[in-house]
C-alpha cells in the first residue's frame, strides 16, 4: 500500500513538474514573441528614420564626387585650358586629401557627436563643390579638388561606425546595401540631373558644366542643414523610439552576447580613447585582406562612375544620349545590390557572398576589354556594375562585424575605407583619352584587380575559419570576458 501511495505521489509530482514546465515553456515562448514583434517595430522605425537620410548623405556624396565626369562632357577641360593630364592629376589630388581625412574623422566621431559631424561634413562640402562652379584655371581647380576630398572623405567611414552602433551584426550588410544602391542610383540620378541642368546653358554668365556643380553643391549643403534636425546621435537619442522601445533596442545591442551568435561590446559607451586600440586595428590582417579586395572593387566603381559617359559617348552618342544610357546599367545594379544584402544578412556571410559576385563583374571586365560590338559592351556594363556594386555591402560589413570595441572598429573600418579609396588614382590614369573607344588596357588592368580581390576573399574567409577553429579549441581562453574580438564567444564571420 505504501509503495502504490508512493507511486501515485511520484505519479502526481511528476504531473505537476510537466504541468510547471509547460507553463515556462508557454511563457518563454509569450516573451520571445513579444520580443521578436518589439523587434521588428524598433528595426522598422530605424530602417525608415535613419537609412534614408544616410542614403540621400552618400547620395550627395558620390554625386558631388563624379560630377566631374559630367561636366567634363560639357567643356569643362576646353574652359579652363586643362590637358587630359592635367584634369587626371586635378582626381589624383581629391583621392590623396580623401584618403588622408578618413582615420582621424572616425576617430573623433565619438566625440564630437554624429548627430553633429556627419551633417558638418556634408554641408561643408556642398559649399566646397559650389565653388567649383567658379574656377577659372587649373590651379583653381586642383586646389578645390582637394579640398572637397578632405571635407567628403569622413562621411562614409563615419556612417559604417554609426550603423555598427545601431544594427547587430546580422542586420548590417542589408542596411549598408539599402543606402549603397544610392551610390548606384547616383550614378543614374546624375547623368539625368546633369541632363537637365545643362539647358540652363549660358544663363547668369555661367557655362553648363559650371551649373552642374553650383547646382548640385547647393542641394548638398542643405541637405547637410536639415540633416542636423532630423539625424539621431544613436539610440539613446532616437525621439522617434518609445521609452521601452529605445531601451529594448539599447539592450540588445550592449549585451555580452546572443543566442544568434552575435557579439556586441557592452563596454563601449564608456570606452576611452587608447593608442593600443588604435595600433590592434592597424595591426589586423582582416584590415589588409579586405581592404585590398575593397581596394580593387573601388578601383572599377570609380572608372566606372567617372568614365562611363565618356565611354559610351566613345561608342557614338552624343553627350546628351551618354547621359541618358548610362542611367539604366545604374538602376539595374542598386535592385541586385539590395538583393544580394538580403541574401547576405539572412546566410549570416560575407566573403562567402563575394565569392559569387566579383566572378559577374570579372566576367564583364573580361568581355568588355575584348569585344569590339557596341551593343555586346553596354551589356556587359550590366554585368560591370551589378557584380562591383552588389560586393559592396559584404565587404563593408564583414570588417565591422569581426571588430569589437569602439576604436578598434573606429580604426579599422577607416583604414580600410583609406586603403581601398587608393583604387581612385587606379581610375585617374588606366583611362586616358588615347585609349578610346576600347579602353583595353584600362579594363584589363581592372579584370587583373578583381581576379586578385577574388583569392585575397577566400584566403579572409579561411583565416575567420581559422580563428573560429582556434577559439572552439581553446587557444583564445585567457581572452574570456574581455568584452572585445578576441573573447572566445565572439565567432567570426565568414
């Protein structure tokens, strides 16, 4: 009697353990939902306040930047007296000034605040590009070239810290490719702009390659006013978040670590500036490998923003017709680069992705440098532009995602903006006027570039492999609870 006492008490506890643990289980599963719907509504209002104005910023950016090539179409080298020599090196002298403000903007990003620095940024050199617009020889020019390179050269750099701040690292390559496309639609908003700008011709005394700049500079420096207002330092500051929601949303991106497997640091809010920070992110070699890679893929964005109306002008439109053509390759490849940003995100891989799509712009390069059909090349500017702009979002994350700490990722996503933006003076003297309308050499020094940035990726995605191995085996154990990349719970991304 005893015994079958027992096992109806055992029998009746067991019930009630199963019954205990159900309720947990439903109450778990309440509390993740509610989670992933606060998710969803926080990422919501991010991505619909905050990407698009950094979208309109770089935007304005790259327009600003390859403006030149429109005006160029319109006199610009014949009203200034300039050789061909001499408009490459007035491009030489904007990469130099751009490349050498990159590290020192991202380092004091923090400091002077983004809400503040990137709009002075923008507004400054919206004025710069105007001034342009009034040069009245090659001095002249260089000058203000160089200067727009040192105002515009923080933007980019600053926006990849400032989004690693707000997103998790699998949310980061579909953000940076949703305001990357407007690189792209730049490109094809720029050749309409210019376009239009250019029947203003003679009007106030000024020439219509003057207008392109005066114009678009002008939009600029407004934009970077009314981006003052409307730009968040960062989510402690995001007005549009509800309380709960900014401190959900705070949460989930200062946490030690994820079930997801991401990592973020919790200590950066209150990190200090450190030389050893700065030296552990020059010291990386992810920073090389993906930056010589980014380095080649700028390498063709850069010709390929610059010179394509030149090219296709080559192929017997007129400048107006040149305008016009060079919009649709643009268009095309801003709809793949989202895309690919998705497919990224969601597969939780970066050079895995670059893997696939630097073959589609190799394929280009290889077809263009050798094929002498007018329509066969503007087909394969298609190819060009979806396989160098859809690497983009990858590359420019994968850096920021393996990097834990404020200035080291600070360094890091700035030197490797620094390194790859050499690829401009690349663009500036592989496509001289002489080697109309083919362009061999310039296009196969590209393919060149682009074949080495595919075995520079795999040997990044083997070494992350690598780390990840070591870490699973132990070899970074006396780095447990550093709160950096170098903690083990910290994985890689491939």
């Amino acid at each position: 009697m005893a015994t079958q006492h027992s096992r109806r008490q055992n029998s009746g506890d067991g019930k009630a353990v199963a019954e205990e643990l159900e309720k947990n289980d439903l109450e778990a599963g309440q509390f993740a939902a509610d989670d992933a719907h606060l998710t969803r509504r926080i990422l919501w209002k991010l991505d619909t306040r905050i990407l698009p104005v950094l979208a309109v910023l770089f935007l304005c950016s790259f327009l600003d930047r390859t403006n030149v090539g429109n005006a160029r179409l319109y006199g610009l080298e014949d009203d200034l007296g300039m050789t061909d020599h001499q408009y490459d090196i007035g491009l030489a002298v904007f990469y130099a000034t751009y490349i050498c403000s990159e590290i020192p903007s991202n380092l004091v990003l923090k400091k002077i605040s983004p809400q503040i620095w990137l709009p002075f940024l923008t507004f400054c050199w919206g004025i710069v590009a105007m001034s342009l617009g009034f040069v009245q020889n090659f001095g002249g020019f260089v000058g203000v070239r160089a200067i727009l390179g040192m105002t515009e050269g923080g933007l980019l750099p600053g926006m990849i810290l400032y989004l690693s701040g707000i997103y998790k690292r699998g949310e980061l390559a579909l953000r940076i490719g949703l305001f990357y496309t407007a690189a792209s639609l730049s490109g094809a908003f720029g050749g309409l702009l210019a376009r239009g700008i250019a029947e203003i011709g003679t009007r106030g005394g000024l020439s219509s390659w003057r207008w392109i700049f005066v114009i678009e500079g002008l939009l600029t420096a407004i934009v970077g006013l009314i981006t003052y207002f409307i730009l968040p330092n960062g989510l402690a500051s995001a007005r549009f978040l509800t309380p709960e929601e900014r401190s959900f949303a705070i949460s989930r991106i200062h946490g030690v670590a994820h079930g997801d497997g991401t990592h973020s640091n919790y200590r950066e809010q209150a990190e200090k500036f450190t030389w050893s920070e700065v030296i552990r992110g020059v010291a990386n070699l992810q920073v090389w490998l993906t930056a010589s890679a980014y380095f080649a893929i700028l390498s063709g964005l850069y010709s390929f923003g610059l010179f394509l109306p030149t090219i296709i002008a080559a192929l017997g439109y007129t400048a107006n017709e040149s305008q016009l053509w060079s919009v649709i390759p643009y268009a095309a490849a801003a709809v793949i680069t989202v895309f690919i940003a998705l497919i990224s995100d969601r597969t939780r891989s970066r050079g895995i992705v670059m893997l696939c799509t630097l073959p589609i712009a190799i394929i280009g390069y290889a077809g263009i440098a050798n094929v002498t059909s007018p329509r066969v090349k503007y087909g394969m500017t298609f190819l060009m532009a979806t396989g160098l702009y859809s690497s983009v979002p990858p590359v420019l994350g994968w850096l920021s995602n393996n990097s834990a700490a404020h200035y080291k990722r600070a360094t890091t996503s700035a030197l490797q903006l620094a390194i790859a933006n050499c690829g401009g003076f690349v663009t500036v003297f592989v496509y001289p006027n002489r080697q109309k309308p083919q362009f061999h050499e310039g296009h196969t020094i590209i393919l060149s570039l682009l074949v080495a940035a595919w075995f520079l990726t795999l040997a990044n995605v083997l070494y992350c492999w690598k780390i990840n191995r070591d870490k699973a085996n132990g070899k970074y154990d006396k780095w447990i609870g550093s709160g950096d990349d170098r903690d083990p719970s910290f994985k890689m991304v491939l």
